[in-house]
C-alpha cells in the first residue's frame, strides 16, 4: 500500500505543479506560487516561495503570504488553489486532528516563597548560600537581575534557584528550579509540556541572529539565547524559528551531545534557513556555561 505521505505529496503537485525543493526528512517541499505567478503574468516566477509542510500540515508564500493569506493549514491550501475532486480527496487525507481546537493555556504561577536577590536580606543565610552557587558557575550580579533569578526555601521548590519564563504577552509560562544544596533532583520545573513553550520567548530578538542550547544555565552565556530545555528542538521552537528568524541560528549544545547536534543542524538547514544554520562543537567534558561566553573557536563547518 502506497505511503499516505507519498499520496499526500502527488496531490499537492497536483495542485501545485512540480516542485523546486524537496527535503523528504522534513517533510518540507517548496513550489513557484501561484498568486505570485498571476501577478507577475508568468506560468511560474521560479522562486519557489511556497513552502510545504506536509508533517505539520502547513504552508506559506514568503512573498505574499501577508498580502494574499496564502498562509495556514493545508486545508485552506487545498480550498484556495484545488479543483473539488483535489478537495475531497484532501478530506479522505487529512489527519483527524486538523480541525482541534487550540489547546487551553496552563496557568504557571511562581513557587512558593520565591523572592528576587535584590529583595533578598544579603545577611539571611540561604541568600548568601544561593548567590554564592551562581557565582560559582560563573553567573553575574547583572546576569541575576536582567533574568529575574530568584530563590526560594519553603514549600515544593525548597532550596532551588528559580529562574521564571515569559511568553510572547510577558506572561509567565514556566519556570527552572535548580536546587544549591544536595539534592537526587537537581531540577524541578512545573508540570507544564516543554514542546508547548518557548523560553523565555518574550525577550528573544527574532530580526537577530539566536543561538540555541540546551539548558538554562548555558543560555546565560550566549547572546540571543533560546534553551531549548533538552536536546530535542520541539515542534513549536521549530515553526518560530522557520517563521520568525531573520539572521543566523547558532547550535551549541553541550559536548557530549554531538549527535544530537548533528541531527538538529541537518534538521534546520533546508528551505529558508539554508546556509544559515552554524553549529559549535565544544569539548566532550564541556558546555556554554563552562566556556562563559568564549565561543568564537568553537565552530565547526560542516562539509
């Protein structure tokens, strides 16, 4: 039996016509559009800024997209361009959740008991025991402040540094909580879906290059940052960053997660952001954190 993928892509040129890019890894395939071609008079303009996403069930003209609504869910590609067989084929395509509401937002409230260093008594004891563990990692009184870092010592989040998250409307939506003291769990974070967050994404500068990384911790040394909380890019992180990016992406996980690099750069470098993916290969025993900052020799190009 032929792959629904595979149906879905001979539909799409079908409607589309023959495509210019395919990167079957991403399910990404690029096509001249066709509002651009009427408004140029031509068959094709041979750009090929109509992008597929077949995986994600999305496209979008980086010409005219703003102009024209050719944006959105692959129905309304099918709708806007397609003959009514094209579209009944696409009902008999389409997955059962394209039409799913937008999932209610979790409200994230901060632990309990956490206060900011600088409303902090410098002479209470878990105070001096907390500023001293981020100063011992490298982190700066001006780190500190600028990222809103805090402490607490009651509650579930006891003796855990807590660095708060705010989404794009500056609403708190995740927190870190690293404990300083001995602990089995170094990190406590709400119980809130990484894959449906971006960190901090409320001070992120998408007409700059950003730099993407593992941990928290690491994003403090690197300009731009966005960590990712993990080694895997999240669906979410991705469509902003294929969206919203308007300088470079720069990979820099930690040493020992190469691979994991490797895929996340193979991942990204197609479409739009073709040649704008860079990727840091830092040693096995290290990560941002431990470089503070000194990045510059670690880039590594990929032939």
């Amino acid at each position: 039996m032929e792959d629904k993928n595979e149906v879905l892509v001979d539909l799409i040129r079908d409607v589309l016509g023959d495509e210019k890019q395919h990167y079957e890894s991403k399910g990404q395939i690029s096509f001249d559009c066709p509002v651009c071609a009427v408004e140029k008079g031509v068959e094709g303009d041979g750009k090929g800024n109509l992008e597929v996403n077949y995986f994600r069930g999305v496209y979008k003209c980086w010409a005219c997209s703003d102009t024209s609504g050719t944006q959105g869910v692959l129905g309304k590609l099918f709708d806007q361009f397609g003959n009514k067989k094209q579209r009944q084929l696409w009902e008999l395509l389409k997955p059962e959740d394209e039409s799913e509401k937008e999932k209610p937002k979790i409200k994230v409230r901060l632990p309990q008991g956490y206060t900011k260093f600088k409303d902090s008594n410098i002479r209470f004891i878990p105070h001096r025991e907390a500023i001293n563990y981020l100063y011992s990692r490298g982190i700066t009184d001006k780190m500190i402040e600028k990222y809103d870092i805090g402490y607490t010592v009651t509650g579930d989040y006891a003796y855990r540094i807590i660095v708060p998250s705010y989404d794009i409307e500056e609403e708190l939506n995740y927190f870190v909580g690293r404990a300083w003291v001995p602990n089995k769990m170094k990190y406590k974070n709400p119980a809130v879906p990484k894959d449906e967050i971006i960190f901090n994404e409320s001070r992120i500068d998408w007409e700059k290059d950003v730099y993407l990384c593992e941990g928290v911790f690491d994003a403090f040394f690197l300009p731009n940052p966005i960590p990712m909380l993990g080694k895997i890019l999240s669906n979410k992180l991705f469509e902003n960053l294929y969206e919203k990016v308007q300088g470079d992406i720069h990979i820099c996980l930690d040493g020992d997660a190469w691979d994991n690099a490797l895929r996340l750069y193979h991942n990204l470098n197609g479409g739009r952001l073709y040649n704008r993916i860079k990727i840091l290969k830092l040693p096995k025993d290290k990560d941002a954190c431990d470089l503070r900052g000194d990045i510059a020799n670690y880039y590594f190009e990929i032939k």
